[in-house]
C-alpha cells in the first residue's frame, strides 16, 4: 500500500511540474506584454493544476475556428469598403491643431480607417437624456433600428425601448439587438425577448458562454461596444450600457451609474454601421449577401463641422491597437490632460506616459469613481495613485456615483469618448469602440462635463493614502499582481 501510495504521489508531482513547466514555457513564448506573462506565470506556478486550468480557460484569446472563417470570408468586403471611404472628402488638417494629424495617421495606418469630415456630436450627459434621444428617433425611424450593448437590464427606460422597437417592427423597420451573452445573460432569457423575437425583432447573442464552450473557446472575451444606428443616418455611442440607473445595481452601494453618450449624424455613421453589421455577421452566421437588402449601409451625408474617426479594437482585429492609440494621444498633451473612467488598471507604458505627462508640464488630471462595483479594481487602482500624485496628476474621487464615464480631453483641442476603461481587459480582451473627435468645439463641451465631475469629487492627497491601513495597502499590492488580469 505505501508503496502504491508512492507511485500515485510521485505521478501527481511530475505530472504537476510537467505541467507548470510547459505552460510557463507556452506563456513565455507567446510574448505578451511583461507584465501579463508575469501574472500567468504567478498563478500557474502557485496554484498547483488549478493555475493550468485557469489559464486554459482564461489564458488565450481564443475566438473559436467558425468565428474565424466568418471573419476571414469578410475581409475581401471590408478590405474593398475602407479603400472607397480613403476616396471620400478628406479632412483639411491644416485648419487643425497640428497634434491631431499624428493620431489620426497612426489609427489610419493600424486599422484602414480615416477620420472623416462635416459630422454633427451632441453631448448627452445625463441617462435621462440619451433616452429621450434614443426613443425619440427609434419612434421616427423609417427603416431600421440597430442596436448593439454589453448590457441590456430590464426597468424603466430599458422596457420603454422594447415598446419603442416593437412599434417600430410593427411599422415595417428592421430591427435588430445584438446582446453579449454575459453581461446580458438575465435579459436574453427574459421574458420580454420572446416578446421582442415574437413581434419581429432579432435578438442576436454576442459570444455565446457555457461550459461546453469553454472547452474551445476563451469565454470572457467579451463585446463592450455601444452601438445604436437608425436608418443608417443617426448614430450613439459611449459608454451607457441599455440601462436604466435607477433599476441597474442600486443593491451595491455606490450609487447610480453615470454615463455619457454622444449622438452622431454625418459621414462617420456609415463606419458605425459597419463596424454593427461585421459584429452582427460574426455572431448571426448570416452572410452580407443575406443582410444587404436591409442593411442600410450607405455614405452619409455631411451634417456638421467635427472630424471624427472611429476606432474598433478587440482580438482579432490588429494587436494592441487602442493602447498604443492611448499611449500617442497622452504624449500629445502639451499643456492639459483630463481622463475620466471606472476601472483604472494601467499598465507600465501608461504610468510612464501619465507621469511623464505631468513631469513635463502637463496639467494631468484623472476622474475615478469613489466607490466601485469591482472590490479587485479599486484596490489595484488605488496601488497606483501615490506614485502618480507624487509626479504630479491630479486624482479626483467622483461622489455622486458609480462614474463610468470613459473620456479623455487633450488641451482643450480634441478628445476621446467610447467604451474603452484604462484597464488590461478593454485594451486586449473586449470588443470596443471609440471616437477621436477633432474639433474644438464639441471638446470644450467635454471639457465643461470633465469639470463638473471634478466639482463633485474630492482630491486625492498623500496624506489620505499615507493613513491607509497596512491590511488596505497589502491587498491593495496584492491585487496589483493580478491588475494586468483584471
């Protein structure tokens, strides 16, 4: 019996080294940011087999083959599609700050994607607002409503858009939802999706999850984005989820979520709704030969003085393209940089970036939310600060609620709004979007909401983070380890 025992132990053991060697050797291979293949190595060599399977589960993007042969039949279309919008009215980059042109080569260059001109961008501040917008033009559409989110949660304005959609399809608009399976998990198995689906709706779900799918693919790659298009002229996105803030989350203690969105009419509709209609081939199968008819894709008429670019990011597409987009757009800054968003994660490049910035001059301020849904999160963030404060940035705590804002405002000269947070997992594992807006104008109006924000926060000191308890600090070190996980 000992002697089995011995046997049977001594398997165990180097079939457990066997393992933690290969995946360190995998993971290592692979060549990922520093900081990312220090954080699997730490979890495969010190979680004993359960380190393998997480990163199995976890550790690559995987996508799935079928996926991939979608999106490889589609690139011949896309291709063809970005070559015609290079041929369209470009924008006259010489009656703009100089440190625009720079940003938009390089996203130009990464994604096949200009910036174009004359487009027409109201600011929506409230959730209240966005809603109003948002029914007051699903009620007017003529002939189709898409509508793409991370979350769909049911209660109050969120059930007033399924009526709005339904009377829509009623009206003969084609209407079509496409949900991510997670973070709208408890709607699609609603009640009032078979409502939807029954009045003529496509619902569609985004990255299906389970079980079974987590053997073949990496199940928290996820579709962040934020995109609604109405009949091909009228464009939303940013970084409001379909949900109502009074229903969503109010059992958590931080207060209801504040967002922003950004309505859009002119010739960047035409690249939202083909960043939608490529989301929804991936997810339905369908074809674009199938979906032509309806798709109501078409170029734009102008409608306004603001450049915009509009910069898709997720895997599959070219690696790592909205960090380095990030990294340019704070080297840019001059003379002040506001940054708004509720995961704050950094990695390395970009707290060298940020403290140059404010080593340098730069007035660096960043917006964060006081409290945070993700205990993880606040306490990797919060590892953070004291480094930063002692360069100079200046880090506000938003206490009106859950600030999920995602924004950033370069001298008062151009800014970003979107979907994306300044965290590992919007840069290299969701699906996200993003507008780079060069125009001054709709900037001051972002800078004016950025500085209501600050008006509603306090200002973080090193004497505030110097009274932390040691227990804080040490779980505040400890989910640092994991931050390029998060």
């Amino acid at each position: 019996m000992n002697q089995l025992s011995w046997i049977v132990t001594t398997i165990i053991f180097l079939a457990d080294l066997g393992i933690r060697i290969g995946l360190s050797l995998r993971v290592i291979m692979r060549k990922r940011e520093p900081s990312v293949t220090m954080a699997w190595l730490v979890v495969i060599l010190l979680l004993p087999f359960a380190g393998a399977i997480i990163y199995l589960l976890f550790g690559e993007n995987r996508l799935g083959e079928r996926r991939a042969r979608r999106a490889a039949a589609d690139l011949q279309r896309l291709s063809k599609w970005a070559r015609k919008l290079s041929r369209r009215p470009q924008v006259d980059w010489l009656s703009i700050n100089p440190e625009c042109d720079p940003i938009h080569r390089q996203a130009d260059a990464i994604l096949g994607i200009p910036a174009l001109p004359s487009n027409d961008l109201t600011l929506l501040d409230s959730s209240e607002d966005f809603f109003h917008s948002l029914l007051r033009d699903i009620n007017q559409a003529r002939s189709s409503c898409f509508l793409e989110f991370y979350i769909w949660h049911r209660g109050g304005f969120a059930d007033e858009v399924v009526n709005a959609l339904i009377r829509a399809a009623r009206r003969g608009v084609t209407c079509r939802v496409l949900l991510d399976s997670i973070g709208s998990k408890p709607f699609l198995k609603s009640s009032m999706v078979r409502k939807m689906r029954h009045h003529g709706i496509q619902v569609v779900e985004a990255l299906p999850a389970g079980l079974l799918r987590a053997l073949f693919v990496r199940i928290d790659l996820r579709n962040h984005r934020k995109i609604v298009v109405i009949d091909g002229e009228i464009g939303y996105t940013g970084s409001q989820n379909l949900v109502d803030p009074r229903y969503f989350k109010q059992e958590q203690g931080v207060g209801q979520w504040i967002d922003t969105m950004v309505r859009i009419r002119g010739p960047v509709v035409e690249v939202m709704s083909s960043s939608f209609l490529h989301d929804w081939m991936m997810e339905s199968g369908e074809s674009y030969q199938d979906i032509a008819a309806s798709s109501d894709n078409h170029a734009v008429a102008p409608a306004g003085d603001a450049p915009v670019q509009l910069v898709p990011s997720g895997p599959g597409i070219t690696e790592g393209a909205i960090h380095n987009l990030l990294l340019t757009t704070i080297y840019a800054a001059r003379r002040e940089l506001i940054i708004t968003t509720p995961y704050f994660v950094p990695d390395n490049a970009l707290l060298i970036a940020l403290k140059s910035a404010a080593m340098r001059g730069v007035e660096v301020t960043l917006i964060v939310p006081e409290k945070n849904d993700s205990r993880l999160v606040h306490y990797a963030s919060q590892a953070r600060y004291g480094e930063l404060i002692r360069a100079g940035v200046r880090i506000m705590a938003f206490t009106g609620g859950l600030l999920h804002s995602k924004t950033i405002s370069v001298d008062n000269d151009f800014c970003l709004i979107g979907s994306v947070n300044m965290d590992m997992r919007s840069f290299w594992l969701n699906f996200e979007l993003t507008l780079f807006v060069y125009n001054k104008k709709f900037t001051s109006r972002m800078r004016k909401l950025q500085m209501e924000y600050c008006d509603a926060a306090r200002e973080l000191t090193l004497d505030h983070l110097q009274a932390r308890p040691l227990r804080q600090r040490f779980l505040e070190n400890t989910a640092l380890i994991l931050g390029p996980l998060l």
